[in-house]
C-alpha cells in the first residue's frame, strides 16, 4: 500500500507509533489548502488479528491512539500538527476523528497528495481502483483525483470493501479495545 496509509488509515502513525494495524472500514479526508488544515472521519475502526500477540500489539497501539494529547511535540519532521483525536462509538463501531494543520503543502506528499505548481495550482491523487475513492469536490482526471489548489477538497475512500475471506475472518472491531480503555479509568476527551 502507498505511504498514504501512514497518515489516512493507520491512525497510530499520526501520532508517531511504528505499528499500523489499525484501520478504517471507511474514511473522509478533509483538506483545506487555503487554511493549511485537514480532518479526517474514520468509519468502524478494525484490525485483523490472528495471534495473542497481534492482540497485545493491537491493545498497545490502541492505547497509544486513546492517550493521545495534543502538545508541540506532536509536529512531525516535515511540518504536520495533530491537534485532536477524537474516539465515538455508533452502531457498535468505533470512529474516529483526526484533526490538524500542517505548515507546507510537501508533507501532504507523504500521504500520496501532490501539489503540481508549473501550469496550474492544482492537488492529485493516483486513483487506485481498489480504494474505492469518491469525490464530489475533485475530479478523475485519467489515473488521478485532481483538485484546485486554493479551493477544499473531501475525498472518500473505502478500501477494504473487498476484503479477502482469508482476512476476514480474522478482521476484529477495535470497538472491544475502547470499551476497556474506557472502563480502565482512562477516559478524557474522546
């Protein structure tokens, strides 16, 4: 998978855990150029989980999602500020909300985002069938998304929809992880 998952599907990686098994069923990605900022509604946050250890490893980055707070040390090296995570339970999913800003247009590179300069200001996304990407906002442009560099975009991606069944029945809620989170004392603002 392209480095996107980094900042799209693995909220662990936001954050600047190593480990990314966590993911989202669907996801809406939210850019605001003019204001340099972006947020992120995940849909049934899941993983696949087919050993005890994938399960503690799971409880761990999970924990670190959960006790997320926002500070100056949550600036990446290329310039990309998470201000809030926000955890929700509907349906008996867990969602997730990932709100922030970033300080040069490069570091949406990193998430497969690219800003062309040399005729028209203007954002693209490599359209890959398989993620399912939608968008009222940008246009399919051959191979990829495109969009105004000074106007907002919202894009739609739903990449597990056709999820092997060699996964599936390893594909796990990451709601049950919340709610003892939750019971552990730990709750905040989520």
């Amino acid at each position: 998978m392209d480095p996107i998952n980094i900042y799209i599907y693995a909220l662990a990686s936001i954050i600047g855990m190593e480990s990314m098994s966590i993911v989202s069923q669907k996801a809406s990605i939210s850019i605001n150029p003019v204001e340099q900022t972006f947020e992120i509604h995940q849909e049934d946050l899941f993983t696949i989980i087919r050993t005890a250890e994938d399960s503690l490893a799971v409880a761990d980055e999970f924990r670190g999602i959960a006790d997320f707070r926002p500070n100056t040390e949550n600036k990446t090296i290329d310039g990309l500020i998470v201000e809030k995570i926000e955890l929700s339970k509907k349906d008996e999913q867990l969602h997730a909300t990932v709100k922030g800003r970033y300080t040069d247009p490069k570091v949406l590179a990193e998430a497969g985002i690219h800003l062309d300069t040399t005729s028209v200001a203007e954002f693209s996304l490599i359209n890959i069938p398989e993620w399912n990407i939608h968008s009222s906002d940008a246009v399919l442009r051959g191979n990829y998304w495109v969009w105004p560099a000074n106007k907002p975009v919202t894009i739609l991606m739903e990449p597990f929809n056709d999820i092997s069944e060699k996964y599936r029945k390893h594909r796990r809620s990451i709601l049950p992880y919340w709610e003892l989170w939750q019971l552990g004392g730990n709750k905040q603002d989520h």
